[in-house]
C-alpha cells in the first residue's frame, strides 16, 4: 500500500488550501470591511474587466515569482519574491469581495462576515478541485481578485463612509470607579 501516503499528503494539501484562502477571506472583510463591499461592488458590476485586468497585471507578477532562481542578480531575485508575494496577498484580499458576492447570492440577510465565509466556502470547495480548480480556476480566481483590488483602488473616491456598516465605537468608560451613595444617617 505505498498509494495510501501519497493520496494522504494529496489529502492534507488540498485542506491546506482551503483552510488558508477561507482564514484570508473571512481576515479580510474583518479587517477591510469597507473595501471588502468595494470589491464586491466590481464583482457585480463589471466581473469579467477585473478578471482580464487581474490576468495582465497579476499573471507576469505571478510568474515572475514562480521562475525567481533564473533570475541572475540575488538583489533582483529577492526583489521579484516580495513583488510576487505583495502581488498573492492582494489577490487573497481582492477575491475576498468575490466570496462575498457569493455569500450573498446564498444568504442575503445574514452579516458580512457569514456571507464571506458562506461564499468562502463554496469557492475554496470550486478552486481546491482537483485539476480544474487547481490548475486553472484557482489562478483566473485569484487574477480577477488583483484586478478587482485595482480597480476599486481607482473608484476609491466612490465609498463613502457612512455606508460601511461598521457598528459605531462604544463611549468611553469613566477611569474611576463609581462611587456608591452613602446613606443618611438623619
């Protein structure tokens, strides 16, 4: 049975991943709420822009990571390893508003961050597939979450701050504690 470790490390892989690109999607809107509806607001309004926008800026990044040890000059190649690196994390961040589109699509009333992790879920299931979502969904997912992060970055003018929905900050409790009232003895 020397298949049943390879199938395993396979296994643990793919959980892998999916604990990862969930754990950066539901960190991101609670980090970024804002900017997460932002994302999600190019999510509906123009999709296949961010995708293609996302597939010519993320793709050379992308791959200028991945084929960093042909890269002569060690300053330059630790240059392209943190440009390539920025470049994931942002695509983590922008196709958190991809999730969030989803989220909503499957429960509309619940909050943000359940609609994330709902949306999340059903994405990291499509992108971890064998194959077709690893080989291929997962980048074209990631590319569109690049280019819809740069392109609510250019209507950043648009969100206002009102409709964030975040909950306003508690008021400030008092250093000192209260004192009780001290009965009368008349």
């Amino acid at each position: 049975m020397p298949y049943t470790g390879i199938v395993l490390a396979f296994v643990g892989i793919h959980a892998a991943a999916f604990l990862i690109l969930l754990g950066h999607w539901v960190a991101s809107v609670g980090m970024f709420p804002a900017a997460t509806r932002a994302f999600a607001r190019v999510y509906d309004e123009r999709p296949l822009r961010a995708t293609l926008l996302g597939i010519v800026t993320y793709g050379p990044l992308f791959l200028l990571l991945l084929g960093n040890s042909k890269i002569p000059h060690d300053g330059l190649r630790k240059l392209a390893i943190v440009a390539g690196v920025v470049a994931l994390l942002i695509a983590f961040v922008g196709s958190a508003g991809l999730a969030l589109r989803i989220g909503r699509n499957l429960s509309a009333g619940a909050d943000t961050w359940s609609q994330v992790l709902r949306g999340g879920v059903m994405l990291a299931l499509v992108f971890i597939t064998p194959l077709l979502g690893s080989l291929f969904l997962l980048h074209v997912g990631l590319a569109s979450g690049f280019g819809a992060f740069l392109m609510a970055r250019g209507r950043k003018s648009a969100v206002v701050e009102n409709s964030i929905g975040v909950p306003p900050a508690p008021p400030a409790r008092s250093v000192s504690p209260a004192v009780p009232a001290i009965p009368s003895l008349s």
